[in-house]
C-alpha cells in the first residue's frame, strides 16, 4: 500500500496541471461529487431520510444559486443551502 502511495506521489509530481490525465481525473471526481449528491437528494439514507424532499431540494437549489452568486465559494453556498433546508423543514 505504501508503494502504492509512493508510485502516486512520483506519477502526480511529474504531471503538470494542463495535462489530460489530470483533466480525467478532475472530470472523474466531479462526477463522483455529482453522483453522491444526487443519491444524498433523491434517496438520503440515515437521519436524513426524514427529512422531506422539498427540503432537500430547497437546501439543494439555494446552495447552487450561493454557490453561482458566490463564484465558486464552497463554505457559504453550504451554510446557504442548509440554512434554506432548516428553514423549508421548520415551516412545513
């Protein structure tokens, strides 16, 4: 496993940022982010699952639009989203 690590480590130092193997695997984990907050969104497991879907879809559509409004500012598009998510679950 370690070898493994190591391997990684000599293999990404040598890439440069524009090269295709890095843009495949930047659009690889994009889509695996997408993936996970489709399924977190339309089939939550957990603790999540009682919470309703307009909620959810709320918190959803208020975290992108903070996160287009906010230029691609992570931390707040979340506290934007989950704040629309507690207040859509607390109203209904």
């Amino acid at each position: 496993m370690l070898l493994l690590r190591a391997v990684g480590l000599l293999v990404a130092g040598a890439l440069r940022p524009e090269h295709p193997l890095v843009a495949w695997a930047a659009a690889v984990s994009q889509a695996t982010l997408a993936a996970f907050v489709a399924l977190a969104v339309a089939a939550p497991g957990g603790a999540a699952a009682g919470v309703p879907l307009a909620a959810r879809l709320a918190g959803l559509g208020v975290g992108l639009l903070a996160w287009w409004v906010g230029r691609g500012r992570l931390l707040p598009a979340l506290l934007a989203g989950l704040a629309a998510l507690a207040a859509v679950r607390a109203l209904g």
